[in-house]
C-alpha cells in the first residue's frame, strides 16, 4: 500500500476513488471503464503539476518517503554476482554503509552505498543510514581494493548524515569522514557518486568525491539537515521549511552551482512509485558515466576529480 505525504491528499483521494469503482461489480449502471479513464486522467494531471513544481521542503519529504528504493534495492536489480564485504578490519562492522564486488552490465565494479531499512526493525539494524567511523573506515577499505583489482567504484548517497553519538565521536567520527573524502580524491579508478535519497552532511560527501556527481530529480544533498540548520539559526525546527528554501539543496539548485554534474529523472510522483523505471533510468545513466570515463588513465582521473572540487565555489575577481 503506497504511502501518502501530506501534500497528495487530493491524489490520495482520486487514486481512493478509482480502487472503490474497479471495486464495483459489473451490473452496475455506471460505465466503469469510462469513469476509471476520466479519474487516471484527473490523477495523472494532477500528479504532473504537483511533482513539477515541489518545494525545496516538499522535496525533502519525497527524498525521505518510506517507500523510495535504498541501497539493497538497487544492488538487487542493477548487480549481478554481488559479494558484500564486510568490516573496517580495525573494531567491527557498520551495516549503515554496505558495499562489496559485483558485476554491473556485465563489468566488475565495487558498489558502496548507505541503507537506511525499509521497515522498523532494518532501520534499526542499518541505523538510519547514519554510518559510525567504521563504516567509513570500510568504505576506504573497499575503495583501496578496487583501485589494486582496477575496477570502476560506484556510490550510491542516501543518509542524513554521519551518527552523531558519543562513542562515534570517541572513535574518531571526523577524521574517519576526512580520510574516506580523501580516499574518494585519491582514487586512481573511476568513480561515479549517486545521491538516490538524502546527501547529508560530511557523511555524505565521504562517498560523493567522485569524478561524475549525479542526483535524481527530487533527492535533496546539504551541509546540514534543514532541521538542524533551523535549530542553529533560529533555536527552533519549525523553520525547517525556511532553512530548506535558503539552503539550496534541491537537484536543480545544486546543477546550477556546478555541485552535480548531473540530474536523473524519476518517474512521475517520485522513485516510490515506479522501482522499475527508476533502476533502469538510473542503470542508463550509470553505463554513461562509465563508458565516459573508463578511457582515461589513473593519474587524468585523480587530477580531474582534484580540479572539479578545487574549481567549486570559485569566484572570479
């Protein structure tokens, strides 16, 4: 059963109305097959209009619905003979950040990304995505082992931010976050970083370094949650929905910064309500950036992600 966010009440409502007439038994005088076309078509304008013109909050909501695909589900039907590896070899495993080898279109890549859950108890066991010091320290792991077996990294941004407990930060949450950014930098194999959901903080950019930067349409990517940002500027988190606007963490925001290289349509209504189109709009997009940078060499590609995060926020005099 899909779920609804609060500004698709009237969409909620129309789609209610169609699943009550595909209800009706078929003595009924009403033409139903008419009266369903008329109503999806009402849905369907309805949906239009609302996705394109969503708010910076709105489409924070959307980044965050239950429903939207995470890591697990793009693993499942954009990788084949995937091999997760697990720990930072150093204290223990982080299931908030996964990541392993397997073959995408049929060429080997290592794939790391946050998984938030799906339900209570997965989000529990993930953490909300919200990864400790080891699950940074394994992603710099993971990523120094495709750059000895020279394969292609992908990364797949979904947290709203590093965990911010206590014995994180006893472990070295900051400096576990700096040196995974900087293993992104370092990197001598391609890599290509995909804020699917919510890119949230230093946690994020620990896995978004990458040579191609890409978002779908309504995933949001900020230094801070809007939450947060309120709670520092105003000393309240009813001004999130301000903190949002002034932040400018939408896709189209953020492509008109030249933060991201790149944005990748979602279905009407979001990526909640389509997996399958939105695997293979995002699988499209992943073979692109790929085939674009697999001809260049080790040291082109350190020095070119090097320039492109140098060159952002520059300002000519």
């Amino acid at each position: 059963m899909l779920t609804y966010l609060d500004f698709e009440k009237s969409i909620a409502e129309l789609e209610s109305r169609i699943r009550d007439i595909n209800n009706l038994e078929s003595g009924e005088e009403i033409n139903i097959a008419e009266e369903v076309m008329r109503l999806e078509e009402k849905r369907d304008k309805l949906l239009r209009d609302t996705y394109n013109t969503l708010t910076p909050w709105q489409k924070i909501q959307v980044a965050r619905h239950p429903q939207r695909p995470h890591f697990k589900d793009y693993v499942e039907n954009l990788i084949t003979d995937f091999m997760p590896l697990a720990g930072d070899r150093a204290f223990s495993e982080d299931v908030a950040i996964m990541g392993g080898l397997g073959r995408f279109n049929g060429q080997s890549v290592m794939i790391i990304g946050h998984e938030k859950g799906h339900d209570t108890q997965s989000r529990l066991t993930h953490n909300f995505g919200m990864a400790r010091p080891e699950g940074y320290r394994k992603t710099i792991r993971l990523l120094k082992m495709a750059e000895q077996f020279d394969v292609p990294v992908i990364t797949l941004v979904d947290t709203s931010g590093a965990y911010p407990g206590v014995g994180a930060e006893e472990r070295g949450q900051a400096e576990a976050i700096a040196r995974s950014t900087e293993a992104c930098l370092g990197l001598k194999v391609p890599l290509v970083s995909v804020i699917v959901g919510e890119g949230g903080s230093g946690g994020a950019v620990a896995l978004a370094a990458g040579n191609r930067v890409m978002m779908m349409e309504h995933a949001v990517y900020s230094v801070i949650s809007p939450e947060g940002c309120a709670s520092i500027l105003w000393r309240t988190s009813d001004k999130a929905e301000d903190a949002a606007t002034a932040l400018k963490i939408t896709a189209q925001d953020l492509l008109k910064l030249q933060v991201i290289d790149e944005i990748i349509p979602e279905p009407m209504g979001g990526a909640h309500r389509d997996h399958a189109l939105t695997m293979e709009t995002l699988g499209h997009a992943l073979e692109a950036a790929l085939n674009d940078l697999s001809a260049l060499g080790g040291d082109k590609l350190k020095s070119l992600r090097r320039e492109k995060f140098l060159n952002m926020g520059k300002i000519s005099l």
